[in-house]
C-alpha cells in the first residue's frame, strides 16, 4: 500500500499535468510556427533530389523511344536478377530491346543497374506508389518503365551524370 507521501505526490501531480499539456498545446499551436504535417495523399511530398525509387527507362525526346541498347549489362550486375532484356535482331545496325523486364517486388533500390548502364539510359525515378494487389501487377514491362520515366532530362543533364561517374571511376 502507498504511503500518504506518495498519494498526495500523485495527486498534485495529476493537476499539475493538465495546464503543463494544455501550455505544450497552446505553445505549438500558433500561426508563427510553420505546419509540419504533411497532407499526404491530398500533398505530395518533395523527393530529395538523390531519392531512389523504382529504375525506370526515361524516353529520347527527340526520337520518343528509349535510348537502351539492350546490352544487358544492367541484368548481369543486377543482384537479384530480376531484369530480363531481349534484344530486337530485326535491324542490326539499330540495337534496342525488344522487352525489357523488372520485377520489382524484389527490387532493394541498390542502383547499381543504373551504374552499370553504358549509355546512362537506366535512372532511379521518384515512384513510391507501387502497391498491387497481384505478383504479376510488380512486373514492370519496357513501356511501363518508359512510361514511369518520362522525358529523358535535358543533354546537359545527362553529360554531368557521365562526367560524375568517371569522376568516380578515376578516384
Ligand atoms: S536497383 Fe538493384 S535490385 Fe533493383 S533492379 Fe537495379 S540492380 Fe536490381
Ligand atoms: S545497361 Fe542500359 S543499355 Fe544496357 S540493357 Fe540495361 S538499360 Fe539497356
């Protein structure tokens, strides 16, 4: 059994918790602090720029088509071997794929796809809403992942990634 000390102790305690909530309360809700709940779904969140989402294959602007040369390099590097890439042989001095696969449901967002792409045509993209209800909705084919990726980022753009991987490659 508590001893009166106590007791009392708790009862003080239990009046002074309310106008010391209520104070943490009035503290925080004013028009001078800003808003840090997001209204996500309604407002989108802003992506650090470095954010990785699913690889995606962004289109040539000026062809509209992706710049994959169905090499395959980025499913050998891939370390759960979820991408499968069959080239097009109908027009050898023209290489591209004729399907490009990611099962995604087995993605870790490694990047290294996107590293080991020669022509820089693989990128991380944004996407974060991905859920399905089957296995099969995880699959992203060549026009999904073309689809997700959107125009390829100005020239200048894509020069400065190239320029950072050998960077990196020299260091
Ligand atoms: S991000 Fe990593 S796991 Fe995902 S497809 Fe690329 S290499 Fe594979
Ligand atoms: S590494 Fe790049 S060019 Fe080669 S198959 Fe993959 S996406 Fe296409």
């Amino acid at each position: 059994m508590k001893n009166k000390t106590v007791i009392i102790k708790d009862i003080i305690n239990s009046f002074v918790s309310i106008p010391k909530g209520l104070w943490i309360t009035l503290v925080n809700w004013s028009i001078a602090r800003p808003c840090v709940t997001e209204l996500y779904p309604e407002q989108k969140r802003q992506l650090p720029q470095n954010y990785r989402g699913i690889p995606v294959l962004p289109v040539d602007p000026k062809t509209g088509k992706s710049r994959c040369i169905a090499c395959g390099a980025c499913a050998r590097m891939c370390p759960e071997h979820i991408i499968t890439v069959e080239i097009d042989k109908s027009d050898p001095k023209d290489r591209k794929p004729s399907e490009f696969s990611i099962d995604i449901s087995r993605c870790m967002w490694c990047g290294l796809c996107t590293e080991a792409c020669p022509v820089n045509c693989l990128v991380m993209g944004k996407d974060f809403e991905l859920a399905t209800y089957t296995r099969e909705g995880m699959i992203y084919n060549l026009e999904d992942l073309m689809r997700l990726g959107g125009e390829f980022p100005a020239e200048e753009v894509v020069e400065e990634i190239a320029e950072e991987k050998k960077e990196e490659s020299e260091s």
